[in-house]
C-alpha cells in the first residue's frame, strides 16, 4: 500500500479517497460542501477558544487535529519526523494571517474551492480562477528567486508543539470545560449556523487522520500542484486535485448533494470579484509560504515549527477577520473586507520583492 501511496499515482489515489471522505462528511452532518476546509475549520477552533466571538461559528474541529495527528504518526512510522524550523517563521506568521484574510473573504481555502465546484456551486468558479491567479504572481517571484530562507534541524522536542496542540483540541472538545466568570466564558459551541452542523465526532476524528496519513505519504497539495504544471510542466500532485474533484462529485451525484447554480449555494457569496480577488491573495500568500493550508498542517505534524507559524497566523487572522467585520457571510463581504484584501495584497507583494534574490 504505502508503495503505491509513494507512486507518480500516490496523489491521484490520495484525492479520489479524499473526495469520497469529504462528501461523506456533509453526508454525515458538515456543513454544505464543507467536508474538510482549513480555513473555515480554524475558524471555528478560533470560535470556540473565544479569539472571536462570531456565535455561528464555534466549533472545535477534530478534522484538524486528526490532520495533525495522523501525520505525525505516519511520519514517525516512516523516519520521516524531522523537527525543523527557523525559516523566516514571523513572515510565515504574517503570511498565514493574510492567507485567511483572503480565504475568508472567498468562504472557502483551496481544498473547499474545490468541493464547491464538486458540489455544483459556481461561485467557485471565480474563487478557484483567483487562486491561479495568486499561484502565478508566486510562481513568477519564484522563478527570481524567491526564498524565506533554508530551514534548519532542531531539537526533537520542538516537533511535539503542533501534535500537542492537536491533542489539547481533542480533549476540550470531549471535556466541554467551562472558564470565565460562573463559567461563562470558552469554550464556546454553537447552537445554530455553520458551526453547529458537524459530523459525529469519531467519524470526523477518523476522517481527519485517514486524510493525515494520505496527504503525509502523498504530498498532496493543492497549491503545489498547481505550482508545479506552471513552474515545470508536471502534473503528478494536479493528478491529485483532478481525482479529488471527480470523486467528490460522483459522491456528491450519488447522496443527491449536487445542486448546482449560483443563488442560495451553502456558506456562500455571488459577489464574484471578491470571490476572485480574495483568492489572489489566498493563492500569493500560500505560494509564498510553500504549500496549501492542509499542506501546511501535515507539515507541522511532521516536525516543521515554520509551518505551524503558518497555522498560528492563520488561527489570528481568523479571529481578526471575524473581531473587524473582515470576513464574508451568505449576504457578501464584510464591512472592512474589500481593503483588508488589498492591504493583504500589497504585504504579500512586499515580501515577494523583499525576499526576491536575497537567499539565493
């Protein structure tokens, strides 16, 4: 099995388990076209900590901890835990921070943007097209020779954090414990909206690490393949997105969960030019830092302290989008959100000339 998951194949079969678990999600209790999303699900961990106080979407996901957890285990079965890190982590911070910005304004990271399409909702038409976009402006600071700088080993304990993190999720999610004042305060769970619709726990747990393992041996990355057919004409990870799309679909077709249009499609927006332009800076700012947002989470449960920066800033920018009116609703962007894309447009462009040549 793991020879086949390391294959040119690994990340095509990688995609069509993972676009038949993601249906099965919604299936079982997510919300619409939102088997897995990064974005929205750190969200809503950011929710239930009380980062932000947004009552419709507090949750604490166990998908993510099981993305963290079963990457961790998968690379510690394979010696491929290597804790690691000092690579630029303050601007993988900022850049995580701005990738939510603009995933917020979207309502959707890139693996969502996909399971939109897969779900018929043809907003994400204009989403997914941004996101080519925001690729292709990190392609081109990439091939002048863009770089946050090498990465270097550190001690083996360093690695635990995210893996810790992920556990500290769990259990808080199985304990409910109340703080604050006559326990008023966090953590939160919603009683209506997006962020009371979820699938029962163990099923979302063993989700979350299915997905883990798989992406860990696979590599799959949905901005990396899209990365890697513009760089160097090759398609083995856009194999990956191509089987995710399809099998969600099928799936999708099959549990009568395919409704396409545009009007009344779930945690949605027709405004398309934000829909685009948040999506750009999404795109920028996970080509900048290396990897999609589920990419980023696998990384950190191997070890990677700069990707779990990434994951720390977007869990702030989370709760910022939401604090300042940043973040889009089913209505259209939020009050601040149109120049809180640009300004995270105009950062993502700064660090692309800043760090253009400089580690070359």
């Amino acid at each position: 099995m793991d020879r086949m998951l390391m294959s040119k194949n690994g990340p095509a079969i990688a995609g069509l388990i993972l676009g038949v678990i993601a249906a099965f999600l919604v299936n079982f209790g997510n919300p619409g076209n939102m088997g897995f999303c990064v974005a929205c699900f750190t969200r809503d961990i950011a929710g239930a900590f009380g980062l932000h106080r947004a009552a419709i979407v507090q949750y604490l996901r166990p998908e993510i901890a099981g993305f963290i957890l079963g990457a961790f285990v998968s690379a510690l079965a394979f010696s491929e835990y290597r804790p690691r890190g000092g690579s630029s982590p303050m601007v993988r911070f900022a850049l995580g921070f701005f990738a939510m910005i603009g995933a917020l304004v979207f309502l959707g990271c890139p693996w969502r943007a996909y399971l939109r399409l897969a779900g018929g909702d043809w907003n994400a038409v204009a989403g997914i097209a941004g996101l080519i976009c925001g690729i292709g402006i990190g392609v081109w600071f990439l091939y002048g020779g863009f770089s946050l700088g090498p990465s270097r080993p550190t001690p083996k304990a360093a690695g635990l954090v995210m893996p810790l993190f992920a556990l500290v999720v769990l259990i808080l999610l199985v304990a409910r414990p109340l703080f604050g004042a006559k326990g008023t305060g966090p953590i939160f769970f919603s009683e209506s909206g997006p962020g009371a619709a979820h699938a029962p726990i163990l099923i979302s747990l063993a989700a979350g690490l299915i997905v883990g393992w798989l992406a860990q041996r696979t590599r799959f990355c949905t901005i990396g393949a899209v990365r890697d057919l513009i760089m160097i004409r090759d398609c083995h990870l856009f194999k990956g997105i191509a089987a995710f799309i399809i099998a969600a679909f099928i799936t999708n077709f099959a549990l009568g969960q395919f409704k396409p249009g545009f009007e009344g499609q779930p945690v949605a927006h027709t405004m398309q030019l934000w829909n685009f332009l948040g999506m750009v800076l999404a795109g920028l700012a996970f080509t900048l830092a290396g990897g999609c947002p589920g990419r980023m989470l696998i990384m950190s449960g191997e070890g990677d302290s700069d990707a779990g920066s990434f994951v720390m800033g977007m869990l702030l920018g989370a709760a910022f989008a939401h604090n300042f009116s940043l973040a889009s609703s089913t209505s259209g962007i939020g009050a601040f959100g149109a120049p809180a894309t640009i300004i995270g447009l105009v950062f993502c462009l700064i660090v692309g000339f800043a760090f253009k040549n400089r580690m070359a």
